[in-house]
C-alpha cells in the first residue's frame, strides 16, 4: 500500500528503506523512516523543542534528501534548534546515513535498526514481555 505522502516520491535504493535511530549528540533523540515507495517520517527531540516532518526522499548518488510534503526540495538547514522541518540532505555510509548538521561540520549517524535475532545475538538480549 502507498502512503499519502508517497504520491509522486521516487525514493532511491531499496536496500536504504528501513527504520534508522540518530547516534552522536547527546541530549538528543531522533528516528527516520525511509519506505520503498519513496515516503519518509522524521522526528527529533531536543529539550523542549520537538520536530516532525514527512514527504519525500530521494537518492542522488550518495546524497539522500528528504523533501518535506510540499516542497520540491529541502529548503533550509535543518539542526536539533530548529522550528519546523525544512529538509535534511543525509551522506550514505554503508549503510548508515551520516547528517552533516546544518552544514557545521559536526556530524551525527543514522544507524539502521536490525532486529537482534538478525544479528545471531537474541539470546544474549532481554526479551520484552
């Protein structure tokens, strides 16, 4: 099924669909979800200061935007201070997805989430319930 937001997103390499966390600032606390049909929903915690976005992503060798709904093309400089979402272009590392924050030079990494028991370690980690 496509996402609302999905209509008209071309998104990029299949294998950079997932569930990504933000590692790298302390005191901050962020999640992207890129999907196969090219939709992403971003979220970023910082005090008291809260963002979301959602739209398009697109892959354009090894940059990767994120275009908020409406737009055509990231807008601004995203950082943890910002009010509203205006976009982040991210740099593919393998597979994590480094942001260069706000063109600063301090950087922090998206790592993609992989369950556990994909990793060969589940017995060593708590099960929920």
């Amino acid at each position: 099924q496509t996402s609302p937001a999905a209509v008209g997103c071309r998104g990029g390499h299949e294998r950079l669909a997932g569930h990504y966390y933000l590692n790298g600032i302390m005191e901050v606390g962020s999640e992207l979800l890129l999907r196969k049909d090219g939709s992403f929903e971003f979220m970023l915690a910082y005090g008291a200061n809260d963002q979301y976005g959602k739209g398009c992503w697109a892959q354009e060798g090894s940059k990767i935007s994120l275009i908020p709904a409406g737009q055509s093309r990231v807008t601004g400089r995203q950082t943890p201070e910002s009010r509203g979402f205006t976009g982040i272009v991210l740099d593919v590392e393998d597979s994590d997805l480094v942001w260069n924050i706000g063109g600063s030079g301090h950087k922090a990494r998206y790592e993609k989430y992989t369950p556990a028991g994909a990793l060969g370690i589940s017995a060593f980690m708590p099960r929920a319930g």
